[in-house]
C-alpha cells in the first residue's frame, strides 16, 4: 500500500507541465517553487518583451526536457512584468538562478515606448 501512495504522490507532482507534446510548455509560479524546494534548479533562462512592453520569463529545468513558460500563481495565464528588472529580480531571488539571463523583445521599430521612469512610476 505505501508504494501506492508513493506512486500517486509523484503522478501530482508531474501534473504541473501543461503537456509534453505543446511546445510551449508552462509552469505555474507556485509549482516552479515547488519543484525548487524540493531540490530542483533552473540551469537556463530567457526573458521575452512582448509587443505590448510587457516581459514574460521562459525557464529551462534541471530535470525537465524543454522550455517553459512562467504562469501566475494560480492561473495558465503568463505571469507579466512592467519593467524587466523586475523580471529579472524574480529570477535571481525567487528562483536562485544567477546565471546568464538572453533577453529578447518581440517589439518592432515605430512601436510605442515606455522609458524607465514611466515603468518606475506605473509600479509605484
């Protein structure tokens, strides 16, 4: 009976990624914490603007195959940032990951702007 439970137990904790075959694999903030505590680490990390301004943090995992994208907390939504130090912050502190961070945007020339002051104030 205890290897049973032992056995369900690891089927929860694999529930967390969206699907093997989505090649935009997702993981919610509270399971990437989670899976940290639990001795996992994040050996790669990319940080993505959108066309909005907005940053969204993509994360490859010791044990995992693949990249994944960060969700909120308790939604398979994207979890967003402002500004990408904020983004950043989150990957350092959160996460323990000091390693090199690729930043990308997917924004195009003539698209709005947001300085880093206006980020600092819409924060605030």
């Amino acid at each position: 009976m205890g290897d049973t439970n032992g056995r369900a137990d690891q089927e929860s904790e694999e529930t967390w990624i969206q699907s093997a075959t989505n090649p935009d694999q997702q993981i919610r903030l509270r399971s990437l914490g989670i899976y940290l505590e639990n001795g996992g680490s994040v050996v790669d990390c990319r940080v993505i603007e959108d066309a909005e301004g907005l940053w969204t943090i993509y994360v490859r995992l010791s044990d995992r195959p693949g990249e994944h994208r960060v969700n909120m907390y308790k939604s398979d939504q994207p979890k967003t940032y402002r500004a990408v130090n904020l983004a950043v912050n989150t990957i350092r502190d959160d996460f323990g990951y000091f390693g090199p961070v690729v930043l990308s945007t997917e924004r195009r020339a003539g698209g709005p702007r947001q300085t880093s002051s206006e980020a600092d104030e819409a924060e605030g």
